[in-house]
C-alpha cells in the first residue's frame, strides 16, 4: 500500500514537473507564437513600389530578366548580374567576394525577397531595388560599364521593347561611346561635356533599366521549408507529419534560437531580418582596403541621384519615409552591416559580409564567443553554449533549407 | 514498515507535493511588472504634461509609422511652437532608435506630428520627448513594449 503511494507520488511529481516545462522538446506558448511568426504563411504580400512605375509591369520584368543575364551589359561583355547572383545557387556564387570585371570586397548576397528590404546591400548604400541594379553596372570591379555605353548598347539590342514598356528614346548617335561619371579620366571628362539635357536623357534611360531589373528581380520568392511546414502545424494545433516534425535536436536549437542565444532578436520574422544594420564584432579580412560598414555610406545614400528623393523617382515624395528619416550619425553605425536573412543558409557558405566564416559553426562560435569589434562597439553579448547546443543551432539552421 | 520508512516515504511525498505547487506557481504566476506603460505624463521637472499616441493604430514591428505628441502646460493650456527633440532605444540592447524621427507638423492644441518612428525589434522600447518652448526646456521618457 505504502509501496503503490509512493509510486503516485513520483508519478505526481513526475507530470508536474513535465507541465511546468522542464522537457527541451516542450514549446510555450509564447515560444509558439514566436515559431508561428517565423512562417513564411507570416509573411505580409509584397508592398507595391510606387517610386518605380513599371515595378508591376510584366513587360518590364521579362526586359528586366533579359538584362539580368546579359553579359552584355558590361565593358568586357563578360559580366552579368548573373554572374554573380547565379539563377541555380540561391542567385549567389558561393565565393567569400562575388568576382565581376575583378574580385569585390563584399560577399554576394542571395535575392529572393530582396525586394522587401528598406536599404540595399550589406551597408544600404541604396535605398529602392532600382538604384541599387545601377551600381554594380559601373563598379569598376564588377561590369565596370559607363552609362552612355548602356544606352546605345540599350537602344541597339533592346530599342523597340523599351519604346514599348518605357518611352521613346532620344537621339543618342551624337553622344560619346562611352562617358560617364565613374569610368577613366577620359570617360569622366567626355561626360563633363555633354549637356545637361544630354546627361539626363542618358539618366532617365539609365534609371530605366534599374527599374526593369527591379521589377524581375521583383519576382524572387523564398520556397516553403521543414520549418514552415512545422510552424503552420502549431499554428492549427495538429502534428506535424512524420517528415516535417522536427528531431529532438533540432527543436533544442530552434528553443535556443529564439531563447537564450538570443538569435531572433535580430533574425526576426519569417525573413529573419530586422532589416537593420548591426555591429556584431564581425573582424575585417586582412588585406582589403578599410570597411566601416554603414556610417561610411550615409552621406552617399543622401547624395545619390538615383535615391527616393531625386528626379528619377516616380510617384510621390511620401515615398520616401526610409531615407528622409534614415539615422545619420549614431556610432551604432560604425562597422554596421546588414542583417541577413537565414533562409536557405546553409547552402550558401561562406558566412558574412565579406565572406569571413567557412562554416555555420564558425558563425556559431563567433556568437557565442562575441570578440570586441576593431572599431566601434559590438552589440552582441558573449553566451555560454555548450558544443551540443552549438550543434542542435546549427541543426535547426538547417531546417530553413527548402 | 519502520516507523523511518514512514517518515522518508512521508518527507519523500512533502517534497514532490511542494515541487508540484512551487511548479504550478511558477507557470501561471505573471512575468516580472514590466516598466510603465503609461501615456500619459508630467515631463521630468513638471513643465509640461505630455501625452503620446500612434497616429494610425499600434505600431507593428519593421514599419515606418507616426505618432502624435500633445504637449500642455500643468494647467492645461496647449503649448505651440515648441521645439521637440526625440530620442529612445532599447535599454536592454543598449541601442538608440534604427531611425531619426521629427516632428514635422504642428495639428493644432498642442498636438504635433512625430514622422520618420519605427520599432524594429519586439520588446522593450523608450521614447525621449525634450521640449523647448517659453516656458523652458524639460523631457519625458515613456516606455513601450512590442
Ligand atoms: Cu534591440
């Protein structure tokens, strides 16, 4: 008798102790809503992008993909976007430094959902998808074209589609070959000479293509993962099925993601992105020239001609909240970089902005560990993570392959 | 059975009974009181009585939105053409707000127009009101939690 009361007690202390949470495998219900919020079924429709007219246009999509892939549009015709954001490789190239014309400094970066971003590349340079296409077109080390070279290569292969989606193109034939405002000493002087009408005329097209290139890019959605599949199952209160329900392991890292490693605080949302800019002690790769990350590309973003603000925008000034409110001059800017998102991470190694990380474990540990930044204050906070718990967040990671 | 037995197995069911209602307290007890939510209040050196309210509906997280600031004096009079400068962040991330809001409108009342505001983080946020108008220079800090 005394035996069988003892056994309800252990068997009572046993069940209290597994309501009150103690199993790994057990999610609360505010760590639910967490996981639920993280599906892509969370995902708000894509806004439109009233500063780019033809961002819907199905005609200036299909232009835009056209250009995407053609090499060319670059100065060797080597060089196109895809060169770099490869259409079967998440539309990255696997390298630490994407290569164009010569290697870059920065790490090529995946593309679906890019159009849901404030800022565009790792330091936000830009502020719409359309400016940021321009830039890479006259990188010296990526296509390394110029902009008049783009326009009559646009009107020689291209004429009658643009005439069709955009507007009828002025007389280019009078214009120099190649001019523009970041090419050689003699591309820059030829673009000094030309008119200030000739100079826009040359813009407007220019800005064009930035827009057709938008509006494919426009098109790049992230695919359903286990994850998703796990998250929508709590979501109706049912079990996940067999293949979707996720291991032992993996819901331990999925717990500390979202817990005490504290990933979620920025890789919030079912894009994983705050889509802000942080220093997290990420360190420079030796030899390339400085990188100070956001605050270095503040006043460029401002001064862009191509930005929210300038005369290439189309639709209203309201528009532009991001830029006219963007954070000038805090010190949190200096070595910020932006946060990524983790889907389909890990099939893309290498990690960060410079590609500085080989693996995810590298990435964990540098986390967990969380070095002083070589300029300005990192805001991460080191963590003790055993080895088994820096597996099952590496293991979780892997759940948001598609 | 030995009278001890009794005792341990007794002891024994004490400590299970106390691990379960100690487990029970825990889960249903509510989290720690967080910071003061409130709206509505006297700037630091009782100038200004300041109320703020999101202009469109409670802010979601990642969204550029607008809040309406309404400025008075303690008596109840609305002060114009104050200057405000607004500032906050996250006391637990130790950072400032991801963007630079203004007021950029004066409504009428006291009211003004805050733009350019965005929580990009859920949980513990704090806005900085400083107001300057004839009546002299004070602030208010409110806390929000998203
Ligand atoms: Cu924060």
């Amino acid at each position: 008798m005394v035996r069988g009361l003892l056994t309800k007690l252990i068997a009572a202390a046993t069940i209290t102790a597994a309501l009150a949470g103690c199993s790994d495998a057990d999610f609360s219900d505010a760590e639910k809503r967490t996981i639920v919020s993280m599906s892509l079924a969370a995902l708000a429709p894509l806004p439109p992008d009233p500063t780019n007219r033809f961002a819907d246009d199905p005609g200036a999509a299909a232009l835009g993909a056209t250009l995407f892939f053609d090499t060319g549009m670059s100065r060797d015709g080597n060089v196109a976007c895809g060169t770099c954001h490869k259409i079967d490789r998440q539309f990255q190239d696997d390298l630490p430094r994407g290569i164009g014309v010569a290697e870059t400094n920065r790490r090529t970066m995946p593309l679906a959902g890019v159009a849901r971003d404030p800022f565009f590349f790792w330091d936000g340079r830009r502020d719409s998808l359309w400016s940021q296409a321009l830039v890479p077109l006259e990188n010296v080390l990526e296509h390394a074209g110029t902009r008049t070279a783009y326009a009559h290569y646009l009107k020689r292969r291209f004429g009658e589609r643009y005439e069709r989606i955009f507007q009828p193109l002025p007389e280019l034939s009078m214009l120099p070959a190649s001019a523009g405002p970041f090419g050689t000493p003699a591309e820059k002087a030829a673009w000094a000479g030309m008119s200030d009408a000739e100079r826009k005329g040359v813009d407007r097209i220019f800005s064009d293509i930035g827009k057709a290139i938008a509006a494919f890019e426009r098109s790049l959605v992230h695919g359903k993962t286990r994850l998703d599949r796990f998250a929508d199952a709590l979501a109706q209160g049912r079990s996940p099925s067999a293949e979707d329900d996720l291991s032992a392991e993996e819901r331990h890292g999925l717990k500390l993601f979202i817990g005490k490693a504290n990933c979620s605080t920025c890789h919030t949302g079912p894009r994983f992105t705050d889509n802000h800019f942080h220093n997290t002690g990420v360190p420079p790769v030796a030899g390339l020239p400085a990188d100070r990350g956001r605050i270095a590309v503040v006043d460029e973003v401002l001064a862009d001609p191509f930005n929210c603000a300038g005369k290439f925008r189309d639709g209203g000034e309201e528009a532009c909240g991001e830029l006219r409110f963007v954070q000038k001059s805090s010190p949190e800017l200096v070595r910020a970089y932006k946060t990524p998102s983790l889907r389909n991470v890990a099939g893309r190694p290498p990690y960060m902005h410079a590609g500085q990380f080989a693996t995810l474990e590298q990435v964990v540990s540098h986390y967990a560990t969380a070095p002083k930044s070589v300029e300005g204050e990192s805001e991460i906070h080191a963590v003790a993570l055993s080895d088994g718990e820096r597996a099952a967040l590496v293991a979780f990671l892997k759940t948001l392959s598609e | 059975m030995t009278s001890a037995w009794r005792m341990v197995v007794g002891a024994f069911g004490l400590v299970a009974l106390a691990i379960g209602f100690l487990s029970v307290v825990f889960l249903t007890a509510p989290a720690a009181p967080g910071p003061d939510l409130a709206r509505s209040k006297n700037s630091a050196k009782g100038l200004y009585a300041l109320s703020i309210a999101p202009e469109a509906g409670e802010p979601r997280q990642g969204d550029l939105h607008a809040w309406v600031v309404t400025v008075k004096t303690r008596q109840g009079a609305p002060v114009e053409g104050a200057e405000i400068a607004i500032g906050g962040g996250m006391p637990e991330h130790a950072h400032g707000l991801p963007t630079s809001p203004e007021a950029t409108a004066y409504l009428g009342d006291g009211r003004y127009r805050i733009e350019g505001m965005k929580f990009s983080m859920t949980g513990w946020w704090q806005l900085k009101f400083g107001i300057t108008a004839p009546a002299g220079a004070d602030e208010a800090t409110f806390n929000l939690v998203l």
